[in-house]
C-alpha cells in the first residue's frame, strides 16, 4: 500500500509530508532494467566483498555507528519528513536501532560466523568435523514504512557482516530513509556496488525485484498478503526468504500486575509511533478484577497523549490507506456497540493526525478485534481467568510478539510460554526488537525466519559441513569391496551401539568381533 503519486511518463514519483502534505522528495520510478543493473553490479561487488577480512567489516560498521551518531539530527529530520513520525520517535526507534546493530555484529560478527567444530559420531574415528558459514551472494531486502530506517537497515547490515551483497527496495513512501543507509555505509567506506538501493514502488520496482533471477536470498519486511507473494517467488527459484510479516499483538495484565507500570506500558506499547509498530500492542487484555481500575489508569495516560511533531507527541499517521483502516474500524466497531472512552476520530487541519483512541465494550466480531489495525485505536478487553486471555490471545492469524503484565514470574513465564508469537515481553513492551542480541521475527502468519542474534546472523549465509581425514589407510572398512558378512557386521554393531545395558553391549561386540574376523578371512580369501 503506498501513497506516493507516480508520474509514469516521467518514471519518477513524488513524495509528500504526511503531516502537512508537502512535497518533499521526488525520486526515479526503476523497472527491470534498473533492478538488472543493481543486481549486476551487487554480484560484481560481491566477488570481492565475500573475502573481506572481519577486521575490514568491524572497522566499516563501528564508523557507521559513529557516522549516525554524529548526524542523528539531520537523518532524523528526514526521517521524520517522510513518515509524519517526531523526530525523537525517529531517534530513539529508527536510529538508535540500526547503530546498536552495527556496533553489536561489529563486534560479535567474526566470532558468530567463524568455524564451529564439533565432535565426531562413531562413523568419523580420526576425522576433523566442522561446519563453516559462507556468504549467500546477493540478498534482495524490501522494507516497509514504518520503521523506514531501522527496517531498511537491519537486513542490510546483516547481509553484508556476512559477505554479501545486497540491493535494497525500501517503501517508497519512504525512499529517503533507504537511501540514507547507503549513504552512512559509503561514508563509512563500505566498497561501491555491495549496497544498492532501487526506488519505486512495489507493483514495479519491488515486483522485479522479487523475480530477477539472479538473487541468492530474499528478506522481506512488510504485510503478510505481500509477504505470502514474495515468499511464493523465493519457492519458485527454490532461494531462502526470510519473512517478516503483521501482527495482532496482546498485552495481558493480570490481576497481580502493577497497574501503574501496565497502563505506561500499554499506552506505549498501543501509541508509539502512532500505532503503527508491527509488534506494538493492537489488544489490550485485562483481567476482570482489576479492569476498572486499570482502564481509569490507561484513560488518563491516553488522555495526556497530544498529536503533533513535538517530543513526546503522537505523530502523523503515514499512508492515506492506512488512515482509512483505522477510520473504517471506528465506524465498524462503533455500529456493533463499541464506545470510545478517548479519541475516536482525526485531528482537524492538514495532515493525518488521529487522536489515541481507546474502545470498550468490543466484540469478537468487529474489525478492531480482529484484524490488523496499524494505528492508535485499541481494544480494552476484560477476561475471566488466564485461559480465557491466551485463547483471546492465540485466536488471530497472527503471531509476532505479545506483553504480560505481573509482578509474580512464574505466572508471567507460564503466560509467556503459552503465547504462540515470535516474542513476548514480561513488564514491558516493544523491547525484544531493540536488543540486537535476541532472535527477531514472528510464527503463525506472522513471518517465517528469524533476523538478529546469532542465528539471525546464520540466517544470511549457507553452511558448509567439512569432515577432514589424514590417516595412512588405504580404504575404509564399509568401501568396496564388501565381505560377504557385511550386513551381520552391521547388525551386530548396531546392538553393540545402541542396545542399552552393558550385557547387551558386551554381547554385541563380542559379536561383531566374531564377523569383523569372518569378514577379514573372506577378504582375504576374495583376494587370493
Ligand atoms: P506492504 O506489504 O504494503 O509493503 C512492504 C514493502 O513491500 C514495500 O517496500 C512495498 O513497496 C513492497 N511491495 C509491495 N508490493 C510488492 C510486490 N508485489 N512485490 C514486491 N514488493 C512489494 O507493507 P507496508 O504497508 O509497507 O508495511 C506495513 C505492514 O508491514 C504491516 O502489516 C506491518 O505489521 C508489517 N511490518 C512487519 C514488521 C515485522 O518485523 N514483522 C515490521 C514492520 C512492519
């Protein structure tokens, strides 16, 4: 879904402020012939990149680190430009997320991609066995709009700690943010062509992208019915995608939960850049005997909640389609008997301002409940008892990350267990995606794969297994030619293996001692 107007004669499109409706950028509408060229230059670069050294890597990414300290104020003005988010919003979950990233694999890289060596089997006496971790090739990243810096450069820097290359298709209602990862990466030294960035939107610039023959990995950011499409491409040339996708997450408050703490929480988690978080809270779920309480709570933090593009305000929603959602849920939610305690409609004047919206009286059939919202309008729920709230929770397509609110432990682990999502935060919302350390990504129709951590660095590379053998033996004993005995060899090693107590074991290689002779003789027989 993107607003951007496109002038196809012109090839090129023209981006406005979502806040005030202004022209702010205009940039080339590419087709397949500028997406073949990305991809051919990438492959170009990635020749030599995959053979960087780490120290090469580290020193690149810890000055991209510092390039986006240095610069925050003016990358964070025009993020914010383009997405109607405030610029502290921009800072503190764009920004700051994407230097954390490159300062923690600048760090971590070398060691979570050098070999691992493991020990042997019974089948590998004398044998070396390692596995190692080699580079993809070209990775096709598209990102959404939301988090257009962050999103944009999280897969980037992943692919390219690892040794490959990548063209990168950001929204483009939010071109610039993908442009400014390059920017950052070139400045920092990154080698010309291992980062491309294509512009233009998705049925065009992102579609080629998808089916240009010649890339090795896909990594997709975005809704799921796109994400289903990207994902059928990578199946048909048989490539990896990393998927990751929407949500309709929970933040449970139980009846032990410090309530102070759960409605700051929850409006955070329901209101940061204005509702449009994949894993902000969509359903707020609150155990009956604390409901009122907790909703005077959350009513009164909502309340204080402004619009505007100052710190601490609610900014402008960013997509004119997504703005239309959330009015259409309104109206739905309010003809079935829903009442708005706060909020409830647009701010006046230009932009796409809507104020923080809180329902209560909802039910399961309405479109709040049920479908993705992606934006400052959320449910309050009151449930009896803790299946009844994990039932709610599980009930959706979707699975990406959810928020428990209690100061017993136990129960916030046993509820976090029982959550089928890619994430969960007890006491907390959001924060799962800002440690760069933990695995990212959602289950159900929530995405596939898995970005961040230590696997999520494995993620952009192939594995390769090595076993190394340097012994003088002419042959193995299991290569041709076979004794007559070989498979009651076998048989008996088998029980001697895995036949468990020690008369067992006794008996069977006592056996298989017996055959292994027979076996000798009938070699040596054969060769006579
Ligand atoms: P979207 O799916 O409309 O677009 C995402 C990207 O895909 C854009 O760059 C778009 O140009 C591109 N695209 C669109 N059609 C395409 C096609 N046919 N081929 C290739 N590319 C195409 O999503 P959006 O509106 O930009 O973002 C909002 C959605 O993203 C929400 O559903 C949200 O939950 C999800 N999201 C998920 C995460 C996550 O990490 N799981 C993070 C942020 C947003």
């Amino acid at each position: 879904m993107e607003a951007a107007t496109v002038t196809e004669l012109k090839r090129e499109y023209a981006v406005r402020d979502p806040a005030t409706g202004e022209e702010v950028g205009r940039y080339p509408l590419m087709g397949r012939d500028e997406v073949d060229r990305a991809v051919k230059r990438a492959r170009e670069a990635f020749a030599n990149w995959k053979n960087s050294s780490f120290k090469e890597r580290k020193r690149i990414f810890l000055r991209a680190a510092q390039i986006i300290a240095e610069n925050a104020e003016d990358y964070a003005d025009r993020i914010a430009r383009e997405n109607g988010k405030t610029r502290t919003d921009a800072m503190l979950a764009d920004l700051f997320p994407a230097a954390d990233l490159f300062k923690y694999y600048a760090k971590k890289g070398e060691a979570f991609l050098s070999p691992v060596r493991v020990s042997g089997s019974i089948l590998l006496p004398g044998r070396r066995a390692y596995y190692v971790f080699e580079p993809r090739g070209v990775v096709g990243a598209i990102a959404p709009w939301n988090y257009p810096f962050s999103l944009s450069a999280g897969p980037v820097i992943s692919a390219v700690m690892a040794g490959n290359a990548v063209v990168l298709k950001p929204s483009s209602q939010t071109t610039d943010a993908g442009l400014i990862v390059k920017e950052i990466l070139d400045k920092a030294g990154l080698p010309e062509g291992v980062v491309q960035v294509v512009t233009g939107n998705g049925a065009i610039t992102g579609q080629a992208l998808i089916e240009h023959p010649d890339l090795d990995m896909l990594f997709f950011t975005g809704s799921t019915a796109i994400g289903r499409q990207v994902n059928i491409k990578a199946a048909e040339r048989l490539i990896p995608a990393v998927m990751e996708l929407g949500g309709k997450d929970v933040a449970i408050v139980t009846k032990n939960a410090d309530l102070d703490r759960a409605a700051n929480g929850v409006a955070f988690g329901a209101f940061t850049n204005c509702g449009q978080t994949c894993i902000g809270t969509e359903l707020i779920l609150v155990d009956r005997a604390v409901y009122e309480p907790f909703v005077a709570k959350l009513t009164a933090v909502t309340k204080r909640l402004k619009t505007g593009k100052r710190p601490g305000q609610i900014g402008s929603m960013t997509m004119a389609e997504q703005l239309r959602i959330v009015e259409d849920q309104v109206k739905d939610a309010k003809e079935k008997g829903a009442r708005v305690v706060t909020g409830g409609e647009r701010e006046p004047g230009p932009g796409m301002f809507f104020r923080p919206t809180l329902f209560l009286d909802t039910t399961p059939d309405m479109k709040v409940r049920k479908d993705e919202t992606f934006g400052p309008l959320k449910p309050v729920i009151p449930f009896d008892g803790i299946d009844e709230a994990i039932e709610i929770a599980n009930s959706t397509e979707y699975g990406l990350s959810g928020a428990v609110f209690t100061r017993d432990l136990v129960e916030g682990r046993l509820i976090a267990s029982r959550l089928k999502t890619g994430s969960v935060n007890i006491n907390d919302v959001l924060i799962t995606y800002a440690a760069p350390s933990l695995p990212f990504g959602g289950a159900k129709h929530s995405g596939v794969g898995r970005y961040h951590g230590k696997m999520g660095l494995r993620a952009f590379t192939d594995v390769k297994s090595i076993t190394e053998f340097n012994w003088p033996l002419k042959r193995e004993p299991y290569w041709y030619p076979l004794p007559e005995n070989a498979d009651k060899v076998a048989a008996a090693a088998l029980r001697a293996f895995f036949i468990p107590g020690i008369l067992n074991r006794i008996k069977g290689i006592g056996a298989a001692a017996r055959e292994i002779i027979r076996a000798i003789k009938s070699l040596k027989k054969g060769e006579a």
